[in-house]
C-alpha cells in the first residue's frame, strides 16, 4: 500500500497517523495553531523528501505543487 498519513479533524485540535503498509512510523495530535499546522506541513515534506530522495523528478513536483497553492 505504501505511505499513508491519515488525519482524524475535529473542532479545535485533530490527530495524525503516518504508516508505511503496516508500520506505524509516527503519530500525534495537531493543535489548531500556526506553530501545529507548521509541525503538520514538515512531517508532510520529510516523507516525501525521503520517498523522493533518488527520484528529483518526483521531488521537483512536489515542490512544484506546494509553492503553486496558498498555504
């Protein structure tokens, strides 16, 4: 299955899981602030950096798309 980060989004705080197939590679919960969602957006780039690291093309995408939406 790969790489999957789900979030669970609820009124005021929400919850992140990160799994590679079965592994369980981090979890956590997101507080609904700049400093939260900022910690959210690097554990994010981190997994793709790491998926990507060998495939610039892919990388470059990535970036691509990020910096073409308003974050």
């Amino acid at each position: 299955m790969g790489l999957v980060i789900a979030l669970d989004i609820s009124m005021g705080k929400s919850y992140k899981v990160t799994y590679d197939d079965q592994t369980c590679l981090s979890e956590g919960e997101i507080i609904h602030n700049k400093e939260g969602f900022k910690a959210l957006l690097r554990n994010v780039l981190e997994r793709a950096f790491l998926l990507a690291r060998g495939r610039k093309n892919a990388f470059q995408k990535i970036i691509f798309l990020l910096h073409s939406k308003a974050l």
